[in-house]
C-alpha cells in the first residue's frame, strides 16, 4: 500500500473527503517526524513506538576494493511494533 492507497482507505472508512483525509495524514507524519528530529519518542498504545537510535561509528569494507573504510556515527528512526499489532499480523 502506498500513500495514496492509505489515502483512499481511511477516507472510506472515515466518510471524509480525501482532500481532508491527506491533510490529517501528512499532519500525523509531519508531528511524528517532527518529535523524532527533536529526539523524541512517539508512543501509539496498541500500534507501537517510534524512536531514534544512535548508531555508533565502525568500520566496513568497500566491496569493490576491499578497503577499510570509516563509517561515520548516525542517528536512525526504528519502528517498534506493540503486542496488539504483532498479535493481529501472526493470526
């Protein structure tokens, strides 16, 4: 499924218009995206968590010449999913 496929979806089963529908989706991305860049924690009871995790710095090879290479520290948002959600996926 696809943005405009999810766009769709709720809308229908909504009743909104799907103009209306894609404002509040992109203001539920923006505010998660938001509160992530800020380091934050975004906890959906039942659905699961978002949260950004810092990767430390390591070596890795290039593949084409196997030299050593530095990989540079980085932060990465990760998705954890909630016992309800993991529950309905694995009936």
């Amino acid at each position: 499924m696809n943005k405009p496929e999810l766009v769709a979806a709720v809308s229908e089963k909504t009743g909104q218009t799907h103009k209306l529908t894609e404002q509040m989706i992109n203001a539920t991305f923006d505010a998660i995206t938001e509160e992530l860049s800020k380091e934050g924690k975004v906890q959906l009871i039942g659905f699961g968590s978002f949260e950004v995790k810092n990767r430390a710095a390591r070596t890795g090879h290039n593949p084409q010449t196997k030299e050593a290479i530095t990989i540079p520290a980085s932060k990465a948002p990760v998705f954890k999913a909630g016992k309800a959600l993991n529950d309905s996926v694995n009936k």
